[in-house]
C-alpha cells in the first residue's frame, strides 16, 4: 500500500523529522514478527484489538500493514477508530464494540460495513431497521458474558437472545465472543461459551466463529485458542503481565520515544531546578531541557527516576516530569542544543518495560498515554516509510 507506505519518501520524512521537538518511531517488522509469534502459538485467525488508536501506534497505518500481512479482522473499541479505517479507504473487516445510542450511528454501521457487537434485543432490532433503510446486510458479533461481568448477554440468557436475532431481517451473526477473568475461573468460562454454541446448533443456528482469548489467554489458556484470537498489546511488543515474560516466547517492542534537547546550560551547585525546587544541584553540572512531557506521553510517574539515552549514553532525569517539559542530567556528554535523545528506547536500561518497572506501571498504560499529537513515524529494515503528523481539525 504505497499511499501509507513508501520507502521513497525517506529523504522527505527524514527532513520533517529534524524540526520536530518529539516524535515516536514504529517499527513495522517488530509489529510484523509479533504477529507471527500469536499465528505460531495458536494457529488461529488473528483479529488484533487495535483500541485507543492501536495502542497509540496509529490505527490506519497499523491496519494498512498489518493488511499486507493478510490479517482480515480487527476489533476496535470506539466508533471513530473504525470511522477512522473507512475514512482512509481501508476495507478490511472491522468490529466496531462501541454502544450504539442514535439512529445515524446504526445507519452509519451498516453503510460503512462495520461488524457491530451485539447484547440487547433493542440493539439488535435497531440494527436490524437500519439495514431495511439501506438495503444492506449487518454483520454482527454477540458479546457473551461467561463470568466477567462488566458487559455482554449473561451465558445463561444468551441462547433466547441470539434466537431473538437469527430471526430479525437484515442480520447475519458472524461470532460469539467473551472475554476472560484471567484466573482460576477460565476453564468455566471457555466451557460457558462452548456450552451456548452447541444449544444453538441443536436449534440449527451456527455461528462460524467462537473468540475468547485475548493477550493473557494466548499466553496462559491454549484451550482458549479456538476459531479466532485477539490479541492486544502483544502485538506491539509487550507482554500482558509480567510472568507471561517468564514463557520464553520473544516479543520486540515496536514503539520509541523520541526528542530534541531544547535547551543546554551549566548551573552551579545549591541551584534549584523544577517545579517547587525538587532537585537542587549538588555540583556543576551540565544540564539539558527538553521539550517533551507527561503531555506527549512521557510518563509523570518517571518524575525523579526516569532514564533516557543521549550520545548512547543512559542519563537521569532531575527533578518532575512536567506537562511539557523535564530535565536531563548531561554530565560527560558532549550534547548541545538539537541533539537527538531516546526517551523510550526499543532496546536497554530505558525500554517500555524497563521504565514502565522503574514508574510502577505496566507498559499498556506508556502506550495509550502516547499523545495523539506527537507525530509518528513508520519504519522498515531501518528505513522511514510513513508518517503521520496531528491535525486538530479535520
């Protein structure tokens, strides 16, 4: 797909990367070789769950290759996101899990061909309306509730309810789904899920897809693996919970963090520097801003204690994280004014997940904090292919 991806236009990307203050990188082959690491460990249909804005990696360009990759489906969680797929001409299947509350927004489902999750009859009915309007057929996935209890059709109800839907015009029910409590009670759960799709066939309704695992049960439930699996945050490199490291199955990290030092100076000991004086110089020192804070996605938790690399070399934030700006120790660098520095690296002491330890996080949480507003920048083999910068109106 060469209007998002174009090694081309290296030169031209390269030269709008050196005025920017903050950018992130992804790199494709890593978001690529994850995704055969899930097809290895499953042997399922991949259906990433590309939610807040593909974990903040950008939602069109990650479909576009993950495309390429001959991945069919994807699951976002807000109505914009799929919007944002079909805006960017992108046909690939999309399931949009976003409630639907007014007309327009069923009519738009059904124009636009997105899969619309389904748990209410009155949901299923609208929809249902909505295709007589336009004379189009809605694809639809059932969200069952085996136990999480936060939304979906109770298990115990939900053989009336697809009943209820198979016999509404316009609808055609492509999966069942649920999603797992992650612990000792995901055994019954799967059975749950399986338990509904075989009453439904003893009523002569089938259903082509059975989906249950996300992240944690690709790593921690193979019976969960079934027709389709959606992984999240695997996708982009980081492991849904600490010990699933521990499964030697290698994931790389497709997200970096990048700036510009703003501004360089050497300050005299007992100056204080920051918000409130929360570092005061013990010594001369060489000291670096940069123009990058908790706004761009930089953790305000790494206040103190976070680490970047500059000249190679792994240096310690002083002082708070701030809105737009922090503080970098420079002593033994050789760093002016514009040089580049790796906020998160994809790689060493300043990793996603090595921060993410040092700030009490999980990586996730680095991910969807990524501002929108930072300029991302598409890589392959080393080569910027693609960029996408923010546009406030659109």
């Amino acid at each position: 797909m060469t209007r998002f991806f174009d090694s081309g236009n290296a030169d031209r990307i390269r030269g709008k990367v050196e005025g920017y203050s903050s950018w992130v990188e992804v790199d494709l082959d890593a978001i690529g070789f994850n995704l055969e690491q899930v097809r290895r460990m499953t042997g399922s249909e991949v259906v990433p769950c590309i939610k807040k804005n593909a974990y903040a990696h950008g939602i069109v360009h990650v479909v576009a290759f993950l495309m390429e990759r001959d991945v069919k489906r994807f699951l976002v969680a807000k109505l914009w996101e799929a919007r944002q797929i079909r805006k960017a001409g992108l046909d690939a299947g999309v399931i949009n899990q976003d409630p639907l509350y007014t007309d327009a927004q069923f009519a738009e489902v059904v124009e636009s061909d997105i899969t619309q999750v389904i748990y209410h009859n009155d949901s299923a009915r609208r929809l249902s309306e909505a295709t007589e309007s336009t004379g189009k057929e809605a694809s639809i996935w059932v969200k069952v509730d085996t136990g999480l209890g936060r939304a979906g059709v109770v298990y115990k109800e939900a053989v009336e309810l697809i009943e209820y839907v198979a016999g509404l015009p316009g609808l055609r029910i492509d999966a069942l789904y649920t999603t797992l409590l992650e612990d000792e009670n995901d055994p019954l759960q799967i059975q749950r899920l399986k338990d509904v799709k075989a009453e439904l066939e003893k009523k002569g309704i089938t259903v082509p897809t059975l989906s249950i695992a996300s992240s944690h049960g690709i790593f921690f439930d193979p019976d969960s693996h079934l027709d389709a699996v959606r992984p999240g945050v695997m996708m982009f490199g980081w492991y849904p919970v600490p010990e699933a490291r521990e499964k030697g199955v290698e994931l790389r990290q497709a997200m970096s963090l990048k700036g510009r030092l703003e501004h360089v100076k050497c300050v005299d000991p007992g100056t204080p520097l920051t918000y409130g004086g929360a570092y005061i110089a013990e010594k001369r020192m060489k000291v670096g801003t940069m123009h990058m804070g908790y706004s761009d996605g930089y953790l305000r938790q790494l206040s103190k204690k976070g680490l970047v690399k500059v000249e190679g070399k792994i240096c310690p934030i002083i002082g708070g994280v701030s809105i737009n700006h922090f503080l970098v120790d420079l002593s033994g660098t050789e760093a002016e004014v514009g040089d580049e520095v790796d906020a998160v690296s994809l790689s060493g002491e300043n990793d996603a997940h090595k921060l993410c330890d040092i700030a009490g996080v999980e990586p996730y949480q680095l991910a969807v904090w990524m501002s929108p507003l930072t300029p991302r920048v598409y890589y392959r083999n080393g080569t910027p292919v693609g960029l996408s910068e923010p546009a406030l109106v659109t």
